[in-house]
C-alpha cells in the first residue's frame, strides 16, 4: 500500500485518480470544496484548500506533517478558454494555477518525500512549443510551458534525494474544463495510473504521454 496525495481531487481528473486509487492505497485527496462523492469514497479528504494561497499551504503542509509520501500528484489546474477582454489578468491567474501553485505545493511538501517517492506534474501537450501548430489559449500554453520548465529545474533538487520527477500529458480527456476531449476520463486514469505505476528513475525531468512515449519540449 502506497501513500499517495493528490491536488485537485474535487472532480474531473483529480477525482477519477482518487477513486481508482484509494481501494488499494492510502490516498489523501485536496481540494477546495469536497464533493459527497468524494467524501463517500474510502480516502482522507484535505477540504478548503487553495493551492495558490500560501495560508492553505501551509495548512496542507501541517495536515500532512510526519506523513511519508510516496507519489504526489500535482493534479489541480484551471483552464479559460475565454481569455478576451480581459487577457492579462486570465494569462497571469492560469500561471499562478498551473505553473507556480504546484512548485510551491511541492516543496513545501519536500521533506514528506524520501528516496523512492514520485512526483507528477500534470501538463499537457499544449505546453509543446514546438508541437503549437494552432495557436490561441495564450494562458493555458504558457501556464503549463512555465511548468514544464520549473518542474525540469526542480528536478535538479530532487534527483539527489532519489526523488523521481516526471510532467505527464493525460490526454485530451473529457471533463467539465474541457468538455470537447476526446478521451473518457476513466479510460484515461486507467492508462495514466499504469504509466506512472512503471516510471523509473532515468524518467526523472521527462514530458511523458499518459499512454507510451515522450512529448517534444
């Protein structure tokens, strides 16, 4: 049995790996508002949590004081697909979610983590610059570019304490954030659960896919 926490556990993506994961495992599921689902289900739920507020950090960090974690999953995210009029505020708030909230979750959560724990950035492959052949989303590309590149250099902290550190892309799945994916996210968790279940070390500082393979910078 694993102990597992999980961001962003309230719904979509973040609820489907709790669900799948807490009857074999002890899995502490974030969030800011607890859904009955979720309370229902056999995991302890950390509710009233705001990743990109440093008081509930530090509530996070005091919750989970003492706790050896084996994976963290850095789940939690925004996207706005309706960046306009008001696109600087929108670009700077999905940074401030996606790229600088998990960072600062991460490491206040480091000394949690031993030789051996895994940490999971989730991405998306809309973070590849060189895989950009659409354009728009400005907010969301640059959010999860951002945390490509903090998560690659956090890497280099974490490495020598036998920490694995990897960014997945979990597919275009279909969510309440994103309604137009492609992917079940069931299907989707199942995959990615075994994709993450086998990481290994030379994985560490990665951009996997949630099925096979890696995603260009």
């Amino acid at each position: 049995m694993k102990t597992i926490v999980i961001t962003g556990a309230g719904k979509g993506i973040g609820f489907e790996l709790t669900k799948q994961l807490c009857s074999k495992n002890k899995v502490y599921a974030v969030c800011r508002k607890a859904s009955d689902e979720l309370k229902n289900l056999s995991c302890e739920v950390i509710e009233g949590i705001d990743i990109t507020e440093e008081s509930s950090i530090a509530r996070l960090q005091k919750e989970l004081k003492g706790i050896s974690i084996d994976l963290l999953l850095n789940n939690a995210g925004i996207a706005i697909w309706k960046e306009e009029p008001n696109l600087k505020e929108n670009i700077l708030k999905q940074i401030e979610v996606n790229a600088i909230a998990p960072l600062m979750v991460t490491r206040a959560l480091e000394n949690n983590l031993s030789e051996g724990s895994v940490v999971i950035m989730m991405s998306s492959r809309m973070a590849s610059i060189s895989d950009n052949t659409s354009g728009k989303s400005y907010g969301y590309r640059a959010s999860k570019t951002a945390l490509n590149s903090l998560t690659k250099t956090l890497t280099f902290e974490l490495d020598p304490k036998g920490i694995i550190t990897c960014l997945m892309h979990p597919g275009s799945v279909s969510t309440e954030m994103n309604p137009r994916g492609q992917i079940k996210t069931k299907e989707c968790v199942e995959k990615l659960i075994k994709r993450i279940e086998n990481v290994k070390k030379q994985d560490s500082g990665k951009f996997l896919r949630f099925d096979e393979g890696e995603i260009a910078w």
